[in-house]
C-alpha cells in the first residue's frame, strides 16, 4: 500500500513556495496587515489552522497504512498491534476471522461504505475553513465600503467654499480623504487575506483528499482479493 508520503512533499513545497514570495512582498503583506489587524489577524489565525488541519489530515493514515501492512505480513500478530482509529470496524472484523481471511461481497461493501463515510466525514472542517476565510474577507470588505461611505458623507458635510479661501478648502479636502482611503484599505487588505488564505488551503485541501482517495482505492483492491 502506498505511503502518503509524497502528498506531504507536495505540501511542504507549496507552503514553501509561498512562504518566498509572502517573504519577497514582505513591506506590502505588512502594511496591507496593518490596515485592519482586528480582522486581518482572525484570518491568518483560521489560515494556519486550516494548514495545521489538513496536514493532520495526511499525518492520521500513517498508523492505518503501516496496521494494514502488519496485518498482511504477519496475521498472528494481528493481537499485538495498536488498533486504528479509522479503520476500527475492519480491525474488529478481520480479528474474528483469524481462521480465514476471505470476505463476503456484502461486508466488504459495509466496511468500504463506512471507510469512505469516515473520509468523507473528516474533510468537513477544511472545507469550512476555506468557506470561512472567504467569508471573512468579504466581511472585511463590506466593513471597509462602509467605513468609506461613512467617512466620504463627512467630508462632503463639513465642505464649505462660501469663505473663498480654495486653498484652505483644499487642504480640508485632502485631510477629509484620508479617512475613505483608510476604509479602501481595510476592505482590500482583508479581501486579499480571505482569498489567498483560501487558495492556499484550497490546494493542500486537494492534496489531503487526493491522499485519503488513493489510500481508499488501495484499501478496496486489497480487500477484493480476500472477497
């Protein structure tokens, strides 16, 4: 059965990869932080969660592989070695059998429905967490665009040209703006978080579950030479 050791490369060097460029952008990334730390943080919190998540996610089928290869290399000894926690129902099945290893079609089908439901199961959270840090960026957004037409309505009250000094309004004028621009970047730096954090999490995601299928696809071709 084939190690997921490979989806865990592919992995570390994405993450690599993207750690050079946030380190090459490192003056924007942190004045674009700055912005809105309140919320921008929240989002690198969830981001590093869900990298935390899905790496677990690849990290919890090294136990079940190297059970399934003690199981096939050595049956007696089957007693002695610490039971999966995805693999359980199979664990318990296949210890009562220890006459004969052959499966009927129906129990292999029951064990591979709950494999698959478990699977399915544990990739609930890392969708979440990318959904979430969509969400969260578009929250930062409509709170900046508030921000801006907050402060735009202000500026545009307290103009006043009926002294004729155009110098003085001017310069009340450039003071006012800096308000809306503060509010622009609160809602684009937290676009910016939300969508990247979810594009990385997107791929390690994929990774994880391509991981989960392919030890999946093993685990069926195994059992259907026991059926």
């Amino acid at each position: 059965m084939n190690q997921p050791r490979r989806f865990l490369v592919r992995m570390i060097l994405f993450l690599a990869a993207v750690a050079i460029v946030s380190g090459i952008l490192y003056q924007q990334l942190g004045t674009a932080l700055l912005a809105n730390a309140y919320l921008n943080g929240p989002i690198l919190g969830v981001f590093l969660l869900g990298i935390l998540y899905n790496f677990r996610q690849v990290m919890m089928l090294y136990p079940e592989v190297a059970w399934i290869e003690g199981f096939r290399q050595d049956h007696a000894a089957l007693s002695q070695q610490a039971t999966p926690r995805l693999l359980a129902p199979m664990a318990t099945m296949l210890g009562e059998r220890k006459d004969s290893l052959s499966l009927s079609t129906l129990s292999m089908r029951s064990l591979l429905d709950g494999i698959a439901s478990r699977l399915d199961e544990s990739r609930d959270l890392s969708r979440y967490t990318i959904g979430l840090l969509i969400f969260l960026g578009l929250l930062g957004t409509f709170w900046g665009l508030l921000e801006t037409v907050d402060s735009i309505k202000s500026v545009i009250d307290n103009l006043s040209i009926s002294g004729g000094d155009f110098t003085t309004v001017f310069s009340n004028l450039k003071s006012g703006l800096a308000a809306p621009l503060s509010g622009m970047g609160t809602a684009f730096s937290s676009s910016l978080f939300g969508l990247a954090g979810s594009l990385v999490l997107g791929f390690l995601d994929l990774q994880a579950s391509q991981s989960q299928n392919r030890f999946y696809n093993d685990l069926e071709e195994w059992l259907s030479s026991l059926t």
